[in-house]
C-alpha cells in the first residue's frame, strides 16, 4: 500500500515544536500523531519556520485577507515587544 505524503501548515509545526519543547520529541509525535522523525526535523528548523510564518501573516495584512480581530491581537503582541 502506498501512503501519500502529507504537507502541514507553518502553524501546525510551530504548535508541534512547542509542544515538543515541553515533553520531547517522541511525546509529541504521539499526540499529534505524527512520525517522530517530523518532529526532530522541525525543531532543526524551528528558526525558519516562524520566519517564514511571520512572512505569510506580514503579507496577508498586506493584502487584507485577515480578520480585523487577528489584526488587534497581532498589533497588541508586536505592541509589547
């Protein structure tokens, strides 16, 4: 049986990363049901990861694909920086 690869969202693997942070590696491959080996790929590339995602929120204000609720909590974050 051949198994299709699948893709995740920015935001998936940065929520998965943190967790990882937390309990490790294996733990949070469990939880997410994901392969361990994901995991251990992400947190190597954790720094791109939330460039790349801050990137694609930038451009969506840009663009104004976001709600005006996302765009408060996000001035509010940047705001106390």
């Amino acid at each position: 049986m051949i198994r299709k690869r699948t893709s995740y969202p920015i935001e998936f693997k940065l929520k998965v990363v943190q967790e990882a942070k937390k309990i490790g590696d294996r733990s949070a491959a469990r939880v997410f049901g994901i392969n361990q080996s994901c995991v251990s790929k992400w947190r190597g590339t954790e720094t791109f990861l939330q460039e790349a995602h801050d990137k694609q929120i930038q451009k969506s204000l840009e663009q104004g694909h976001l709600s005006t609720k996302f765009k408060i909590r996000k001035r509010t974050f940047d705001e106390s920086e």
